[in-house]
C-alpha cells in the first residue's frame, strides 16, 4: 500500500519577514498547495527581543507586531490561529519552529528563572557560539541570545514543564508539527519527553530535527529520541565525494532525512549560479528523490537571489522572477507522492560515478523486489550518454525526464541507445 502524501514530508518554507503580515499570507499557501506541498515550515513569528531576530525569542506567548495586521490588539495569538485553522482547512500541515535552546538575552526569564540558563565561572549568562571548522581560532558569538541549560538546571523539572506547556499550547493553537531548532544542542531525554507529552493530545504530531552544524558524535545520541525526520547536508554534495552516501547510511540510524536545495540560513541557488535554471530544476529534484522528503523556502520556485535574513528582510525584497518553475515543481511532488520506491529514506548503491555520469541503484525495503535508478549528468554544457549496462532492466521499467515540463509523467519505454542526459539533467529509472 502506498503511503499516505501526509507521510511523504514535502515542506514549503514560508519565510515571514518576505510574507509580510500574516492576513496576505493566504496567495504563498495557496500557492504551497498548489505545487502539492503538504506541509508549511512557518520560521519564528514570536515577540524578539532587541535585535529582532526572529530567533531571539523575547516573549513566547506573544506575536511579532511585524507580522500582524494595522490595529491588532493584546499579544496577538488570534491572528496566528487563524492562520493556523486557514493552513489546516486547505489541507497543509503547519510546523512551528521550536527553538528551546536558547533565548533572547533580554528575555524576563533571564530575571525571573536565572538558573534556567548557562553561566560562566562569573555568574554571566553564556550566548551561544561557533568555531569555524577551518579556523578554530575563529569563533562567532551571538551576543543577543542566552544559552538555556536544559541538561544540567538546578530547576530542570520547572524548565522541562515550561517547554512542554509550550508545546501543547502550540498544539492546542493549530500546529501540527515542530521544527526543532539546533536538535543536537538540546538533549535527547527532553525531546523524548515533549513528543510523548505531545502524543497524549495529538498522537500524529510530528518532531523535524534540524541538526546542521552539529558534531556526528551530538548528531548520533538522538537516535534513541524518538524525532520523526531530520534535516540531511545532501545540499552541499558535489555527486562525487564519497562523505554523502556514507553519512546517509550512517544518520539513517536516527530517524528518515529531509533534503533541500537551499534553505533561509544558505545563499539562494540561483544567485550562486548567475540564474542557471538547469542546475535549480537539477537540485531540486535530487533533493526530492534522495530522501524521505523534501522542503524549499519560498522564492525558490521564481529564482530568487536574494538570501532571507532574520533581522533584515522585508516584504519589499519580494523579486521580479528570475523563471517560473511552479509547474516544474508540481511534476516532481507530484512523481513523488506517486512512486513508492521514492518514499522512505531507503538505500543507495553507486553503480557508476566519473567525470560526467553519476548512476545510483535506490531501493526500499517496503519493496524489497523494486529497484530504480538516479541518472545525473554532472556537466552544465554537454549532452551526455549514460551507459547502463550495469542496469538490469525490466519491461515494468520507464524513463522519466523530470527536468522537462512537458515530457510525460507516465514516463517512457527505456530504449538504452537512444537514451540521452541534457547538460546538468536528473532522470529517473524506475
């Protein structure tokens, strides 16, 4: 039996700083479902603190004013459950960025909790901080958040109570799922413990771990924490180095992965390639054919350039489009939901990989006779001829050039001589 398309995580990122107030939301969601997005990743629209990050969270049961229409009154928590009852009438999930390891500085819990936080050998509460991975020396602090201490609290009960009281009234609200913010910086005991918490009330809640940046020794204690999927580094792979298909392998052990071809933390695709439409259709289907699912912020489909920024993007930055690839888009969700094989985290085995040709066999263990097989061509100039005689095909077998808006999504009969990759194209055989 086919899964069902609420258990093929396909997430559109509704950024709220590009969307303006949530009342003209409504076009981007519409637009969401349109392409067959089934979730909507919503980043933080809680009260910051003073650098207005949207993750600096001041106040957590009070709304941004940025994202709240003229006239709105009290702390504005009906305006969000309306959007939230508009996001789930229309058949899209909305999933709340949960970020629990951290607060604004200037948050009054700082006063009124001081031993939820981090503090240094003079009492000073600690803020986050990272080291470049090429220069240790090299460290960025992010002097407007507070570092909570959710492992070693003296009151971690009373802590542990406040996040989860958080969760359910969030629940309560409208939101269905959470996007946990830097998973790996918050224990896998608490996580444990809010997704139960969570299922007492609504046992289809889903936890999206979002683990970039953590070290794989963090990244590997939460397999044991129960979160439903967690976001993969695929991204940043050149279809070359081996490091991918390893770490696939090796986090599968914590739950199924989500793949993106860029995300509001990265640059936009279609800046770092002067527009190359080819490469943007190239990574976005790899994106969604690699993992479990898939999720892209909004602008992607139109070819944005301009990288989303917590403090300073403004519904002004809406672009002209670069392209328009919402039809593109929708084949692929589209082929995604229909194909099995396609669903799951499933397993790779590299069949070939040089210069020019990258061929991965996928298979799943929910179809344990079924195989089909990645086809990229790695040149952004030529036309290349993939060979495939390592493949051993069936009659069941077609092709599917997914890259083109117009080839057929029941795909075609597979005719190995004739078969033709265009420059930085992506097909399916399957």
């Amino acid at each position: 039996m086919m899964n069902s398309p609420q258990q093929v995580p396909i997430i559109y990122n509704l950024f709220p700083r590009l969307a303006g107030i949530m009342p003209s939301w409504r076009e981007h969601i519409e637009r969401a479902v349109s392409m067959g997005f089934n979730w909507l990743f919503i980043n933080p629209v809680l009260y910051p603190g003073f650098s207005g990050s949207l993750y600096a969270v001041k106040d957590y049961y009070r709304i941004n004013p940025d994202f709240l229409p003229p006239g709105a009154e009290g702390d504005g928590l009906p305006v969000l459950e309306q959007l939230l009852r508009t996001c789930n009438d229309m058949g899209i999930s909305p999933i709340m960025d949960l970020v629990i390891n951290h607060t604004a500085m200037d948050n009054p819990l700082t006063q009124t909790h001081p031993n939820w936080y981090v503090r240094d050998d003079n009492g000073k509460i600690i803020s986050p901080f990272a080291r470049d991975p090429d220069d240790p020396e090299k460290i960025t602090v992010w002097g407007d958040l507070a570092e909570i201490d959710n492992e070693n609290s003296s009151d971690k009960q009373n802590l542990w109570n406040y996040w989860t009281d958080l969760v359910l009234f969030y629940l309560k609200l409208g939101f269905t799922g959470f996007r946990c913010d830097a998973a790996y910086k918050v224990p896998a005991e608490l996580w444990t413990h809010l997704i139960s918490e969570a299922n007492k009330i609504a046992t289809d809640t889903v936890f999206f771990a979002e683990i970039l940046g953590g070290a794989k020794e963090e990244t590997l204690v939460l397999q044991d924490a129960g979160l439903h999927y967690f976001f993969n580094s695929s991204k940043w792979w050149d279809f070359t180095a081996p490091w991918c298909l390893q770490q696939h392998e090796e986090f599968g052990q914590i739950a199924p992965s989500i793949s993106f071809p860029e995300t509001h933390d990265t640059s936009r695709l279609a800046a770092d390639t002067d527009g190359n439409e080819a490469l943007q259709r190239q990574r976005y289907i790899f994106s969604a054919i690699f993992s479990a699912g898939l999720m892209m912020p909004i602008g992607y489909e139109f070819g944005f350039k301009k990288q989303l920024h917590v403090v300073n993007t403004h519904p002004d930055d809406w672009e002209t489009p670069s392209f328009n690839l919402v039809e593109f888009i929708r084949r692929v969700n589209r082929f995604k939901i229909e194909h099995q094989l396609f669903h799951g985290e499933g397993h790779f085995k590299e069949i070939i990989n040089n210069d020019s040709i990258l061929i991965l066999e996928r298979s799943n263990e929910q179809l344990p006779r079924q195989k089909g097989w990645i086809l990229v061509n790695k040149d952004q100039k030529k036309q290349v001829s993939p060979p495939l005689k390592k493949i051993i095909l069936g009659q069941q077998h077609r092709f599917y050039r997914l890259c083109s808006d117009t080839s057929p999504i029941t795909g075609e009969p597979v005719v190995p001589q004739n078969l033709i990759l265009y420059p930085s194209e992506v097909a399916i055989i399957c």
